[in-house]
C-alpha cells in the first residue's frame, strides 16, 4: 500500500496558513490596518508568507461590508474588560483614548479576554506610553496605579497575588497602599461623577489604603500615626528571624 502522494512544502503551507490567519485578525481588530492593505496591499503586506492566491483572497475580504461589522463586535467584546476595570483611566484619556486603543489592539492582538488579563495588558501599554512621552497627563499615573492596584486585589487569589509579588509587606494579601501626588478623594470624586478633574487639585502625598477582604473595594487615606504603624510591621517583619528547618 503506497503513501498518498503530497504536494509542496508542508512546512511552507503552515507558514502561509499562519500568515493568512495573522492578517485576516489584524484586519478585524483594526480598520486603520484594513483601509492600508486595501490602499497600498504591496506595502501592508510586505514581509508576511503569502502565496498570491491569499493575497487576492484578504484583498476581497478587506473590502467587504461585512468588516466593519465584525470590527465593531470585536472592539466591543474587547473594550468591556476595560471599562469593566479601568473605567476611571479611560475617562480620563477622553478623546486620546479612541488613537491609544487603535495602537493597542493592533500592537496585542486578541488571546485573553478575561478583565484581570486585559487590564493587566493595557495597564503595561500605558505605562510604556507615558514613559515614551506620547501620553502626558498630571493624574494618569496615579489613576492607573489605582485601578490597576484594585482589579489585582479584586480578581487575584492570595496565591496568584504571592508568586506576581504583589502583596505588600506589613499588610493583609487582600490590602495594598498606592500613594497619590494629588488629593485622590476630589480626584477620584470628580472622575466617579464623570467630570474631568480639576487643574488646582492640592498637592502632596496621599497614602491612599485599598482593603478589597470582603469582595468590595475599601479605600481610605491613612493618617501620620497609620503610616507609621504600617512601616513599624515592615520592620519587625523583616527582623523576625525565619522557621526554624
């Protein structure tokens, strides 16, 4: 009994299959990317393993109606964890938001949906944007950390929490400190009420306690005396001798 019989490379054909599927969710998760391989395909195209026949076949794809559908039913199933738990940040991005999450979904195509996940992935974009000076704002950073700090309280187990060495010393797994450079009750209050916070907000620091042990985020400025106790247990901890092997 004879082998069937094969017909070109396997291993090409993969890769091809690869690229053809890489290209065809770029186009659905970004029209920016869409309208560019149907203006100048050459160009947009360039560098993946295609075989002309998928050349053609993604060309008539990108201009069929029906991608704008499928774009919009993508960008909605991926916007919901975000505004699930960073919806602070997003208001506050305002008009920017709309650039930043174009450059965002193309840059991290889609793998986990889940709120924990997603945040955890736009929360890093974010922070490389700033860093890159493209996006400036004086309550980013602090809003973010805040948001950020919040969803890891809220959906990691004190186990997940330990080996992401997020649980912070002198405190309950479940508690975490993010302290402000501005006053984070008028910012926080004027964001919740969907209002763009003011430029005048009192400076300062602003150790700002997270406690999330009953399932609900807690939050509350901490005074001189808490802050001190807070360090005197990290101190003790880290004196304490280790368990005795």
């Amino acid at each position: 009994m004879t082998a069937p019989a094969r017909f070109g490379n396997g291993s090409a054909e993969v890769m091809s299959l690869e690229a053809y599927q890489e290209i065809f969710c770029r186009m659905v998760a970004s029209a920016a990317f869409r309208d560019r391989v149907i203006g100048d395909p050459d160009k947009a195209l360039d560098g993946f393993d295609l075989t002309e026949r998928e050349r053609r076949r993604l060309l008539t794809v990108a201009s069929q109606p029906g991608m704008r559908v499928n774009t919009a039913i993508h960008r909605a199933n991926r916007l919901t964890p975000l505004d699930q738990t960073l919806p602070l940040t997003c208001f506050l991005l305002g008009e920017r938001l709309r650039v930043l999450l174009d450059r965002y979904w193309l840059e991290n195509p889609a793998e986990n949906l889940q709120a924990p996940s997603e945040c955890e992935r736009f929360s890093a974009f974010l922070e490389r944007e700033m860093l890159a000076g493209r996006v400036t704002d004086p309550y980013l950073e602090e809003v973010l950390r805040f948001e950020r700090t919040c969803t890891q309280l809220r959906f990691f187990t004190e186990a997940e929490l330990g080996r992401r060495g997020l649980i912070s010393r002198g405190l309950p797994p479940l508690v975490s400190v993010v302290t402000f450079r501005h006053d984070p009750l008028q910012l926080l209050e004027a964001l919740a009420n969907f209002a763009m916070p003011p430029a005048n907000i009192i400076e300062g620091e602003f150790p700002l306690l997270i406690d999330c042990r009953s399932g609900e985020v807690d939050f509350r400025l901490l005074d001189a005396a808490a802050v001190a106790a807070i360090r005197q247990a990290v101190m003790d901890e880290s004196a304490s001798p280790g368990p005795v092997r």
